[in-house]
C-alpha cells in the first residue's frame, strides 16, 4: 500500500543576520571532547605485534615541541604538560589556532 504525502515547501530566509545567529553563551553546556596529542607513528602490523613490555616507541615529535589539543578531532590550541595539585597531568594552553572555518 502507498501513501501520498504532502510536503510543506519552505522558502528560504533573505539573509541572515546577527540577531539570528546563535547566542555563543547558549552554547556553554554543550560537551565536546578534548584530547591531547603527543605524537604519531605509523608501523606495519608486524612490529605493533611484536611490541612487548617496557619497550619505547619513537614518536614524530621532538621533546620539547608543543602538544596538540584538539575538540572533536581539530586542533583548536597547541600546549605543554604541567603537574597538577592533584597529581595529575594537565595542558598549559600556549598557543590558540585560528582557523577558517575549514579544515585543518
């Protein structure tokens, strides 16, 4: 059995303005998620796989270069490790990334 249905026909907006768009303090509660990069290797299957305990694996960063921070995958700032009161680590922002709106 069909059924025929109806669709609604929306006409676009004229253009947008500022009263518009998004109020940025309404977006405060959203969650998003923050990680911290160290650095990348790429390795064939065969060495993951024979990796043991207590064995280092070389990263594509030099000690001493900024760690990248990213939300949702894009690298939003660049940092550095700090100890924490509660003796965790933590990221000291040191630099933010301005973007375009596009990729990184």
């Amino acid at each position: 059995m069909t059924k025929k249905t109806e669709l609604e026909v929306i006409e676009p907006e004229a253009e947008v303005t500022d009263q518009q768009v998004i109020d940025p303090d309404a977006l405060g509660a959203v969650a998003v998620r923050l990680s911290v990069e160290l650095g990348r290797v790429v390795l064939p299957l065969k060495q993951v796989r024979a990796l043991r305990h207590g064995e280092v694996v070389q990263l594509d960063r030099p000690v001493g270069d900024a760690l990248d921070i990213r939300i949702n995958g894009r690298l939003v700032a660049r940092g550095e490790v700090v100890a924490t009161e509660a003796g965790r680590y933590g990221i000291r922002v040191s630099q933010v990334v301005r973007t375009g709106g596009g990729g990184e």
